[in-house]
C-alpha cells in the first residue's frame, strides 16, 4: 500500500474537522429556529415585492419573459455556431 505522509494526513484533518463543526452547528441552528427564519423570510418578501404578492407570484408573472429570452438566445447562438466558418476557411476562399 501506498504510504501517506504525516502531513498529508495532517492537514485533511485540519481543514475537515472544522468545517464539519460549523456545518452540525449550522443545521443545530436552523433545526432550532426554523420557524423564526421563516417568518423572517416572508415578512423581508412582503416588503420587498410589488404589492406584497410574494417572490412567487412576481415570478409567474416574469417567466414568460424570462423563458422567451432564453430560447431566443439558444437560437441565435444555435445559428452561430452552425453558420460560422473558421477565419482560415474564409481566407482560403478569397485567394
């Protein structure tokens, strides 16, 4: 087998333990105050959106938008990339 040196070692445990403690403290913090964030979340959406309808119904409502411009920019690069023609090609056909 293969040895792994100390420091190796060393340091996967250096920068994993650590990180695992905050990440158990994190799910510790939010399992036990979920519902306050919650509540946070929804009163922050209520005052930030048109109306207060919500992230969700600001949403359905710009999707159609949003979708439209994705798919008219998946054409147009779709059209570029069978349309263009290396620089070289081009050259060769003007001589």
């Amino acid at each position: 087998m293969f040895k792994v040196p100390f420091a190796g070692v060393f340091w996967t445990f250096a920068l994993a333990i650590p990180f695992t403690i905050v990440a158990l403290a994190g799910v510790a913090y939010v399992d036990l105050h979920f519902s306050e964030i919650r509540l946070a979340v929804l009163s922050f959406e209520q005052a930030v959106t048109a109306g207060g309808r919500g992230f969700a119904a600001e949403f359905a409502e710009r999707f159609p938008e949003i979708l439209g411009m994705l798919i008219g920019m998946i054409v147009i690069l779709t059209i570029y990339l069978f349309v263009r023609q290396p620089a070289e090609s081009v050259v060769r056909r003007t001589k």
